[in-house]
C-alpha cells in the first residue's frame, strides 16, 4: 500500500480541563502528527466544584491568563484550523455558561463544551489514534471526571468506540473540599464504580490523563526503566497496584521530591493511585498501557477523511522521518519488495503481519541518515529511532527498529546503549531485527540507494545459502567486493553459505 501524500497542515487545539489548560499545535503529514508547541497551566478550574458548585475564582484568573496568551500565539503562528474544547469543569459548574462567553469577549476564542459522553468517546478516539491496535477500555482521568469506554481496534475488523461513560472520580471531585483520607475515598471510589463494573469488564486498561502519565513515570524511576517513552509504556496491575500504593501512602511533599512530579501534580497523584487501584479490582485488569494521546488527539483525529484514518501510525511517522531526510522516494517500496524473501526466511518476531509492518517501517527509515554527519550518523539514527515521537509503536518494537537501523548503518551487534536493548527485546527479536538491517544495508549500497538500479539484482534464500544474481549485463556493475562484503555478512546473520 503506497504512502498517502505528505501533504503538510497545522492545527491548534485548546482544552480546557478541570485541573490543566492547555494548548497543543500540530504538524499533520498524513496520517503522521507532531507535537511541535505543547503548553499548559494547572490552573485547577474544578478545584472548588465540589463544595460550591462554581469554578475556582483563582483558577478563572489563571485561565483567563493562560487563554490570552494562546489567542496571542494563534494569531502568530496562524493555524490551518483550531479546536477549542473544554471538558468537566466548565460542563458542570453553574458559572461555566459565564466563563465560556467571557472567553469568547477577552480572547475571540469559542469554547465548545463536550458533554461527558463526547469526552469519553474522544478520549478513546485519541487511545486508537495512538494504538490503533488497542482492545479493552480507555479511561481518561481529569481533574473532575473519569471517563470509561470501551473499545475494539482487533486488525481486521472495523475499529470501534461504545458509548462512554463519565463518573465523578477525578482527585477534585473525591476531595470534596476535605482533607486526604484514603478510607473514605476508597469507599466513594468503590460506590461509583461496583454499578457499572460488569460492562466495563477487561484484560487491559489504556490509562489517560496527566496524573497516570505522572504514575507511569515514577514506576519508571523506582524501576530503572531506560526510555522514557511514556506512550504505550505497559506495565502488569500487580507493578501498577504496587505504585498506585506507593504514592497513596505518600504526602504531597514527599511526593514532590520524585522525579518527574510537580509540586501541583503531587497534589492530585494519591488520588489518581486509589483510582487505578479501584480499577483494577472491580475490572480485573491484568494490563495497564498508558496512552499519551487523548481527548485533543480524538477531536483531531475526527477531522481527517477515512484514508487517512485507516492508515498505519508508525509507517506514516516513518515516511515522513525518513522522506525528510532520504534522497529517493522510492526506495522505501523497493528496499521492502527487494528484501521480501531474506525477511520471509527469519524466524518471527512479533507475528507475521506485524513482522510485516515493521520492516516495511525499517525501509522507510532506510535513508533517515543520509544528511548526518558521518562520524555521528550510526548513533544519531539509532537514538532517533528509538526515541522517536510516532504512535502505533510499542516499546519493544521501538528497539526493534534501532537495531535494525544500528546494523543498516553499519553497527556492531552490541548496538550504541545495549543495556536498554537487552531490558526491552529478547535474543530471537534482535537476531531479526539484525539480519534486517543487514538486508537493508546490502540493498542501498549495492544500489547506490537507486530504486532503478536495484531492480536489476535479486536476493533469494535456499535451506542452506543466500544467493545473490544479477540481470544480464549488470553482474560487474551490481555484484562487486563492496556486494560481496555486505552479503557476507548478512549470511552470516542468518547462518547461510552465500554464493553470488
């Protein structure tokens, strides 16, 4: 399936939450979309909800700041179109019809306000947007709110977003004004949620909203984790109860000495720790995934047309890593023709179809070097990838596609940071995503990285040998020592013979 266009566009999104206001601009090539400017102010609007039904008089003030600026920045920076949402806070309170219209007079900004339905559905638009794969139950935790529903992205069939539900179990609405008492909230947590247990029945949970975000990061800090790649980082309920309890026993000064935990976070973290503890026993969750991606990603994602939608996250990001960078578009399409058969004869990584999606996303990073230095280019691609900003990609794939870049740049097998492969990918994966690599690495340089030029030789692969032909006329153009020396060694991935 060819890339769709590359064809760029900017939008603004704007959420008003119940505890953070936020402005978002993307970059949108496709299917691929870039946070290039992400700000926010806790500006804690539903703080006071619970005990006087309004929004939080220094939480407006701290908004309506906030807001100034962002109408400040669009007016710069001049979107190709804006989303403007505000969820919770501004939903339920008596004075949130006032605030919007004062928006509207200070700022020219006009605010539309999801009802709890529409945030839960948009909130769970963003989780497949982000995981197109994801099968079980979003829940979108904010300040006010927690919004459950269930979804279903199996491949193949038409991916699908329930009727949500939203419940009052955001940290603000379980303060109720008062001081911490895990008791009493654990109680009101176990009222909400034994009524609506049975629908929402799962395996696994995709966790959104800041302060699971912030949960997320601190299981990474107490664990060593290597990357600090929050999207789809997965964690079993036993590791998740294990930091949920951790941080509900916690006081917000202690918590505001770890790491990635603001003073303001650190207010509302116990809160969100008895929540996900709550879920997990009356959901019998076994897995926990976090999703960076949301309510601003779902609305975004509801206004691209259906070709774009349908398409692939992670090779869309790829196209557009590696066309930024590559010399001719299409290499990607006939590196992945050109390496079929070296790849169908490696032992599965991740299961057929997604081997499939992977090396197809290797060959559109093919070129993602080209314009670095050369003395730098193995470990700037190999960190890039690895870290890359693309969605629909998890954590063990991330290092997959390292590796395969780390050999396709000539890399040893140890990789530039071993310690952070070893921890994510297992011995048969890295052997793969070696091989694949290698494959690629043999392709370019025996072409010069020239589509046409790689058509006029084949690689195929025997029970026991790799063996490389030539078209007629072009064996001494295409089958030299550098062809030679770069076989080679792909056979001896593979553990072949190699004739030529």
């Amino acid at each position: 399936m060819p890339d769709l266009a590359l064809t760029g566009r900017d939008v603004a999104a704007i959420d008003i939450g119940s505890n953070s206001v936020r402005l978002v601009l993307y970059r949108l090539e496709g299917r691929a979309i870039w946070t290039v400017f992400n700000e926010k102010v806790l500006a804690g609007l539903g703080r006071d909800l619970p005990t006087t039904g309004k929004l939080s008089p220094e939480g407006v003030v701290m908004a309506m700041t906030a807001l100034r600026r962002f109408a400040a920045v669009l007016e710069g920076v001049r979107p190709d179109a804006t989303l403007i949402a505000a969820t919770a806070a501004v939903r339920e309170a008596r004075d949130g019809p006032e605030f919007c219209q004062r928006v509207a007079a200070e700022t020219g900004l006009q605010i539309r306000v999801l009802s709890g339905e529409e945030e839960a559905k948009y909130a769970a638009m963003g989780v497949l947007a982000g995981a197109p794969d994801a099968q079980g139950v979003s829940a979108d935790m904010g300040g006010a709110s927690l919004e459950l529903t269930r979804l279903d992205g199996a491949p193949g069939a038409a991916r699908s977003v329930e009727q949500g539900l939203t419940l009052p179990l955001g940290p603000f609405a379980l303060a109720e004004g008062k001081g911490f008492d895990a008791d009493r909230i654990k109680a009101r947590i176990d009222q909400r949620l034994k009524p609506v247990a049975a629908q929402f029945q799962t395996d696994r949970l995709y966790a959104v909203g800041g302060a699971w975000r912030t949960l997320a990061q601190v299981h990474m800090a107490l664990k060593s984790y290597p990357l600090k790649v929050v999207h789809q980082y997965e964690i079993t309920a036993d590791e998740a109860l294990e930091t949920a309890r951790l941080v509900a026993q916690q006081s917000a000064a202690s918590l505001a000495k770890l790491p990635s935990v603001s003073k303001k976070r650190a207010e509302t973290l116990p809160y969100a720790g008895l929540v996900l503890e709550g879920l997990i026993k009356h959901l019998n969750l076994k897995r926990i995934e976090m999703s960076a991606w949301g309510v601003r990603e779902g609305l975004l994602f509801e206004t691209l047309d259906e070709a774009t939608q349908a398409a692939d996250p992670l090779l869309a990001g790829c196209a557009a890593l590696g066309g930024r960078q590559g010399i001719d578009p299409a290499l990607p399409g006939a590196l992945n023709g050109w390496i079929s058969d070296v790849v169908s004869a490696l032992p599965s990584a991740f299961g057929a179809a997604r081997d499939g999606v992977l090396s197809a996303a290797a060959c559109r990073l093919s070129d993602l070097g080209a314009r670095l230095h050369p003395d730098h280019r193995l470990e700037l691609v190999f960190d890039q990838v690895l870290r890359a900003p693309v969605a629909g990609v998890s954590h063990a794939e991330r290092a997959f596609l390292a590796c395969a870049m780390n050999a396709r740049y000539g890399g040893g097998p140890a990789t530039p940071q071993p310690d952070i492969i070893s921890r994510l990918l297992n011995e048969d994966a890295a052997k793969r995503a070696r091989a694949l690599g290698l494959a690629i690495r043999l392709a370019c340089d025996l072409s010069g990285r020239s589509s046409q030029l790689l058509a006029n030789a084949t690689a195929t692969v025997g029970k026991t040998e790799l063996k490389l032909t030539a078209t007629e006329g072009y064996a001494d153009v295409l089958l030299g020592e550098q062809t030679k020396k770069r076989a080679k060694a792909l056979a001896e991935a593979m553990g072949l013979g190699l004739k030529i």
